[in-house]
C-alpha cells in the first residue's frame, strides 16, 4: 500500500463559520423585514395620536371662541374696559397658541394645515376688530358705532366657528379612515415575523443536522476503521468521505496504518528472511555433495528472489579458469560457452572473483563487457543480474550469480539476503569438497588397507600351511619320512614367502616415506646400462616362476648422478608390471641419450593400456585393471613416479597399443641440486 | 583309486597352490588347479568327470571367484558341485548370496582346511 497525499477542500469551521454569517445576515434582513411590516402600523397609530390631539385642540378652541363670544356680548354691559382687555388677550393668547401647536402637529395633513391657517387668519382679523371695539369704548364713543362694529367681530367669531367644525370634520374623517387602514392591517407583522422566523429554523435544522450528520458519519467510520485495525486487519482503509478536517484525519490515520502495514511487513520479512536463513543452514548442513548445495541453493533463489537463472562456477584447481558446475535457467548453448572461461575475461563473474565483492549488474551495465556479445548472449544481456563472491575467508572459491527478468532493482535486503545466501553456499561447498576429499582419503585407505590386508595374507598362506605341515609331521613322527629334497623345496617356498612379504613391507614404507617427505636420495655416479642389468638380474631372481624373455638393446650408455638403488627398483616395477600383464611375452628394454637426457624404453607385447588411464595408472593404489582381476598393491607405478620425480625426470606412457605398452623414463644426466 | 575324491583348486598364487595341494595329496585326495576362473571353466567344460568339491580363490586375473560362480551357478552340470571359498580379505560377507557351502580365511589353518574338506567330501 502506498500513502495517500490530501487536498482539504472544505474545513468545518469553515463551513462553521460561513453558516454563522448566513444566520446574522438573516437576522439582520428579519429584522428589516419586520421593520418594515411594522412601520406602516406605527405610522397609522402616530396619525391616530396626532387626530387625536387635534381634535382635543379644536374642543378647546370652540371653548375659547365660545367664551371670546361671550367676552364680546359683555362689551357693552361692563363698565370696566381695562377687564375686557385683560380677559380678551389672555383668551386670545391660549386660542393662538392652541393653532400654533396645531399646525405644528398637522404636518401630515396639509388640507388641515389650510384650515388651520384660515383660522389663524379669522382670529387675526377678529383680534383687531376687538381692539378697535375696545380702544372706541375708551373714547366713549357713540354706543351705536361701537354696535356695529361688535356685529363684525361676532361675525368673524362665526366663521371662526365654522372653520372650526370643519377642522373637526376633516379630522373625524381622516381619524376614521386611518384606524380602519390600522386595524385591517393589524396581523401583518405578526405573519411576515413568523414566516421569516420559520425560515430560519428551518435552514438552521437543516444545515446543523446535515453538517452533524457528515461528521457523525465520517467520525464512525474511523472509529470502524480503528477497531478492525485492533482487531489486527491492517488492509483495511477507512473510507473519506469529506474532504475536510475529519478527513484529513482520516487520511493521516490511513496513512499511518499503511506505514504500520509496511514496518509490520518488514518485520515479517526480516523474519522471514531469517528463518529462511536458517533453513538454509540447516538444509545445508545435510548437504555433503556439491551438487545437493547447489539445488539448495537455487531453490531459495528462485523462490525468494524470483530469480530467473541462477549459476554456480567455481575457480578451476589451477585459478586460471571459472568452471561453472551447474547452470538453471538459461540454455544448453549458452552454458556450452560459458562452461569453463579464463579468469582474464572481461565478464561480470570474473570482476567478482577478482574483487571479492558483489555486483548488482544492471542491463546497461551488462553491456559494457566486452566478453558479452550483443548477438550470441542476447538471452544474458536481457537480464538484471546478480553476481556474489563464494569466498572462505580470504580464499575465492568461485562465483554464485543470478539472472532475473526486467531491469530488477534489489532493495538493500534483498542484496543481504543474496549475500547470506552467497556465504552459506561458500561454506556448504568448502564442506562438501572437505567431505568429498575426507570421504575420497578414507575409501582410498579402506581400499588400501583391503588391498593390503589382501597381499600381506596371499605370501602367509603358503608359509603357515608349510609350518603347519611341518609340525603336523613332527606330531605324527613322520618328520624322518620327509625326503632332504621335500625339504628344500619347503625352505625354498618359505623363503620366498618371507621375500614377498619384505618387498611389501618395503613398498608401504616407501609410500609412507613419500606421503611424510622423507624420500631422501643417496646420488652417486653410476652407469644406465649397469642398472637395468642388474634390475634383470633382480628381477629373475625374484620372479622365478614366470618365464618372460627379456631383450635389453644399449643404443647408447649414460653414466649421470643418480640413485641407483631406486632407479633400480623402478625398473624393476615396470619388468614386473610387464611380465604381470603380459605373461610369457618377451620384455624389451632400450636405453639411449638424447639432449643429455638418459632414456629407459620398456615394452611388453601385453594388452596396451587406454588413453583415459594413461595419467591416472601413477596415482596410488591404482592399477589399470579392476582390483579383482590382478594382484598387487598399486603402489609400484606410484613409487616409480616420485623416485623419478626426485631425479627431477619423467616417467610416462609413450605410446600403448594392442601390441603393447612403452613406459619410458627420462633422467637428466646430472642433477646437483 | 577309484575311490580317491576329487577337489578343484582354483587359485592364482602359484605356492599357495601348491601348498594346499601337497597338504591335501597327503589326506589322500586327488587335486586339479586351475589359475584363475577362466581356466577351471574351461578344465570343468572338458572333464570327464565332475570333481566332488571347489576350492575357490577370489581375487583373481582375468575371471575372479564371484565371476566363476555365476557361471558355475547358471550351468546345471556344475551348480551342484559343494563350492568352497578362500577369502584373503578377511571376512566371509558373500557366502548367502552366492550359496557357498563354507567359507576359508587366508592364512589357512591345516586343520581347519582338511577337517573341512573333508567334511564336505564324506
């Protein structure tokens, strides 16, 4: 699993916060709205006070019309004309101020404002002609003048009047017509207050519910996601539902699972890796034969590496060659090529081997050996591959590489694990070839020891039921029958034995002085040609019993600084071989010098010996037959080689045919050292 | 002289041989050798008449003991003929599988070879 990356899109505070605005500028364009629902209603109630004042006012200024009426009927009848203007300036100063405030409330009915001012003007008009009436009074003027002029001013007091109960008409009126406008208007606030105020709960419920419900929603989600986790399902992701808070929450809880995921499954895998590891040693430790190692081996890599061809080559006996012991994978024809290259080629295993450390080729890489050919190793240059030295200690025993599909990049684990792989196998291989040389040495010597357990008891048989005889003759006093010629012959029989037994004894003893390195050479001047007489002489001494005729040529006598002794003994092994394989034929020896290197030519008519066994007949306890068919210890052709080898010459197969076999050993004239 | 019981020597090492044979010859037997398988098959293919018992070398040139065997085995005429083998490797493992009627350790003790012999001749 990978992590995600989150964009947050949305916050809920955000959305928080936007709805809280929404809500205040709703209330806010409630409130307007009521405002202005309401307004009307007030207006009308305002217009209904003010109608209401009016009306008061215009009571009082017929009360005080009514009364100047009266001031004006006492005119003639009061004596005192200093009351009369008293009381008629007091009645008109209150009637005055009655009209001011009148209009000054009346500046929403401007027909009444008109009225109002005619009246002003009436009571104007009517004040002057009170005056004059007074002022003539106080000229005590004619009565009658004074009566016509009262007459005027009662008339100016009736249109006053008349004014008046127009005023109060007019206002009666308008009164009337703005209180029916108020009361049917009277539920108008109320409805739009409470349509508006539905509207805002129910845009509130619903988005709180739904903000609330996502949250719940997304909140329970992760608590799932949380338990199946607990629970230990670590594949499991908790889905985002909103990409807000709670779900960057949930991305961060995701992506913590997916790393928890991850450090789980590299614990397992380190695990997993060990407990392979171990495996792999345990499996290794059984495993006694190379090729075991390798199938291990190469079961582990194709398997947990998903390797794609995995090879095996160790380091030649020589170090001058990279031999590959088994190769999977690729075909016969590439593993033909490469089976045994020299360690100077330019390829990937060789630079391993060279350094001793891994190399995670890739196929670019691949392509810079020249070694590689774009054509021939196609298949080869097609894949990534792994290269890791066998090593033990500083000892390079080979190269153990892998080839995988694709252009694979290895993980630092994985290369642990190649390199784990690659140690395991160096030391599963060195142990297998231990075992292997433990198991050859042991079977060598079980066979020695069979062989010469073989040839010790075949010389003691003879001699043991000659003593036997011999005592059974005494116990039965026959021993005085036994002629002196029996008894020759009986000494004769044992002394043989004994010398066959000694000869054994001398060849074990010259092998172990070989294998201890205390084959010293006591060199002396000697002549070739006195050697091999001598040899023959030997030789029929020692090998009465079987009659082969031997033909010694001297082409020409070497005299060098040689043991004699030992030169003696090989030739006397290769008569013996001879006669041994080629029964009653004639032996021919030829000595010459060529290049001051003295030359021993022996020939048998025998069976020849084949190709295959021509190196192998000199190592110990070999023999070119099969054990069963011929005696012998195996050890003559050995022992011959290392006094040769001593003698700093060579002792080989010429040639070998049907008509026989030419063993020829070369000794250098002189050899000081 | 009729009444002489005959043997088989088949055994590569000539004073072996002619050990087992001057001691035998004295317990009044009649002793043929052969050197190797080879050779007592082809002697046993010519002889007139069959001998009474086998003493077998192993370890031989050209056909070994166990060779011989089977060839003695797989011919009726000769099957029957009590075997006896000489072992100089100082065990006697192959007696079942090649239903050998005894088996001798080399070196031989006297007796043990003529108490032997004899028993499996009477």
């Amino acid at each position: 699993m990978i992590q995600k990356t989150f964009k947050q899109t949305t916050s809920i505070t955000g959305r928080l916060k936007r709805i809280m605005s929404i809500i205040v500028i709703f209330i806010v364009f409630c409130t307007v709205i009521v405002y202005l629902s309401s307004i009307n209603t007030l207006h009308g109630l305002q217009n209904l006070n003010t109608a209401n004042l009016l009306l008061n006012f215009n009571s009082q200024a017929i009360e005080l019309v009514n009364n100047a009426e009266k001031n004006l009927d006492k005119t003639l009848t009061q004596k005192s004309v200093d009351d009369l203007q008293l009381l008629h300036d007091k009645n008109s100063g209150l009637l005055l101020k009655l009209t001011n405030d009148s209009i000054a409330e009346s500046e929403n009915f401007p027909e009444l404002i008109t009225l109002l001012k005619t009246f002003n003007e009436i009571q104007i008009q009517y004040d002057i002609r009170y005056r004059t009436i007074i002022q003539k009074l106080n000229q005590s003027l004619a009565v009658n003048k004074v009566k016509a002029e009262i007459l005027l001013a009662r008339q100016l007091l009736l249109e006053a009047k008349e004014t008046l109960s127009k005023i109060q008409f007019f206002i009666k009126n308008e009164a009337t017509e703005i209180f029916a406008q108020t009361y049917k208007n009277r539920f108008e606030p109320i409805a739009v207050t409470s349509i508006v105020a539905i509207i805002f709960f129910v845009f509130v419920i619903t988005f709180g519910l739904s903000i609330s419900k996502k949250i719940e929603l997304s909140l329970s989600n992760l608590l799932k996601a949380t338990n199946r986790i607990s629970q230990g399902d670590l594949e499991h992701q908790a889905k985002i539902l909103e990409f807000d808070e709670i779900g960057q929450l949930t991305n961060a809880f995701n992506n913590m699972v997916v790393s928890l995921k991850s450090t789980q499954d590299n614990l397992n895998q380190s695990l997993e890796r060990s407990r392979r590891l171990q495996n792999i040693a345990a499996s290794l430790s059984e495993a006694l034969i190379p090729d075991q190692v390798y199938t291990i081996i190469f079961e582990q890599a194709y398997e947990f590496l998903g390797a794609y061809s995995a090879q095996i080559a160790l380091l030649s006996a020589d170090k001058k060659f990279l031999e590959i012991q088994k190769m999977e994978g690729f075909d016969k024809e590439i593993y033909l090529k490469w089976k045994r290259v020299p360690v100077t080629s330019d390829l990937p295993i060789t630079e391993v081997l060279h350094f001793g450390s891994p190399l995670f080729s890739s196929i670019e890489d691949l392509k810079r050996y020249s070694a590689l050919d774009a054509k021939e190793d196609e298949v080869i240059l097609a894949h990534t591959m792994a290269c890791l030295p066998l090593l033990i200690g500083s000892e390079r025993l080979g190269v153990l590489a892998f080839s995988f599909t694709h252009d694979r990049q290895f993980n630092q684990d994985e290369k642990d694990f190649m390199m784990a792989l690659a140690r395991q196998c160096a030391q599963a291989i060195h142990r297998s070839i231990l075992y292997d040389n433990a198991k050859q040495a042991v079977e060598a010597r079980d066979e020695f020891l069979s062989i010469a357990s073989h040839e010790l008891r075949t010389p003691l048989t003879p001699l043991k039921l000659q003593v036997q005889g011999i005592a059974r003759q005494a116990k039965n006093g026959k021993i005085s029958s036994l002629t002196p010629e029996q008894l020759q012959k009986m000494a004769e029989s044992s002394e043989r034995q004994i010398n066959r037994l000694s000869t054994l004894i001398d060849d074990l003893l010259d092998v172990s002085r070989i294998t201890s390195g205390k084959f010293n050479l006591k060199k002396d001047y000697c002549s070739l040609k006195e050697i091999i007489n001598e040899a023959i002489v030997q030789y029929s001494q020692r090998l009465q019993d079987i009659h082969n005729q031997i033909d010694f040529v001297v082409e020409k006598d070497t005299i060098g600084l040689w043991d004699k002794i030992r030169i003696e003994q090989v030739v006397t092994n290769l008569l013996s071989n001879a006669s041994k394989y080629a029964p009653n034929k004639t032996i021919h020896i030829n000595i010459l010098n060529k290049d001051h290197i003295a030359k021993i030519e022996v020939r048998d008519e025998g069976p020849g010996i084949a190709l295959e066994d021509r190196d192998r007949i000199f190592n110990r306890f070999e023999r070119v037959a099969s054990r069963e068919n011929l005696g012998g210890l195996g050890l003559g052709l050995y022992i011959s080689k290392q006094i040769v080898d001593a003698h700093k010459g060579k002792l080989f197969v010429e040639r070998s045919s049907d008509q026989g076999s030419v063993f020829v050993v070369e000794l250098p004239e002189e050899n000081l050292t | 002289m009729n009444s002489k019981k005959t043997i088989l020597l088949v055994e590569d090492d000539l004073d072996i041989s002619e050990a087992i044979q001057s001691i035998l010859e004295e317990e009044g037997f009649e002793l043929k050798c052969s050197f190797n398988g080879k050779e007592a098959i082809d002697y046993l293919s010519e002889a007139p008449q069959m001998p009474d018992l086998i003493l077998l070398d192993i370890m031989m040139p050209q056909m070994n003991g166990y060779q011989f065997r089977e060839v003695q085995l797989k011919d009726s005429r000769l099957a029957s003929i009590p075997t006896i083998i000489l072992s100089a490797a100082g065990k006697c493992d192959d007696l079942d599988v090649y239903h050998f009627r005894d088996c001798l350790k080399k070196p031989l003790d006297l007796e043990t070879l003529i108490d032997v012999v004899h028993r499996n001749t009477d």
